[in-house]
C-alpha cells in the first residue's frame, strides 16, 4: 500500500521562505514544481513525478514565468520540447538580463 506524499517527504531546504501549515499541495503546486525543478534533490523528483504525472509538470513547467538555464535545458531534454515553446524563454528575450551575472 503507498502511503500519501505530504509536504514533509520533500527536502527541507526547499522551504526555508514557506510556512508549511498553510501548504496546500494542489493549490500550490506552480510553487512546489518550479522549487523542486530548479533547487530539489533526485528524490524530490521522484516524489514530484509520483504526486503529479509528467503531463501535469510539463505543462505546469511550461508556463512558468522564470527557470533557470540548466532547468529550462534538463525539461526540454525530458520532455522533447523546443526551449523556445517555455513562457520562461519568450519572457526572458523580452526582458534581457542587462548584466551577465
């Protein structure tokens, strides 16, 4: 019998700015998704694809307004998607970063 995912199976670290009493999972699961894709362990990804399916985080991935590059790259790659097709990557050649940091 699996036992249900809770907010306490991710990695701590991912939480530092959220009160987790007031975590909802489903309601907050843009947050939980772009906090897993761009700072999470191996597990929290396991754990993600286990809570969600890859057809919600594709398309939850897809219309995130910031990923960082090595994300952007790693969910094109799983997901066989041109970088150009992510709101991330339309948003981030509107607006250039003026300083390669």
């Amino acid at each position: 019998m699996k036992k249900e995912i809770t907010i306490n199976d991710f990695s701590k670290h991912l939480f530092w700015d959220v009160d987790l009493k007031g975590f909802d999972l489903e309601k907050h699961k843009s947050q939980l998704i772009q906090k897993v894709l761009e700072y999470g362990f191996i597990t929290d990804w396991n754990l993600l694809k286990e809570l969600y399916g890859l057809n919600t985080i594709q398309e939850v991935s897809l219309n995130l307004r910031s990923l960082d590059a090595v994300t952007l790259s790693f969910l094109s790659a799983i997901f066989n998607i041109d970088k150009t097709e992510f709101r991330c990557y339309k948003h981030r050649q509107l607006y250039p970063n003026l300083w390669n940091s």
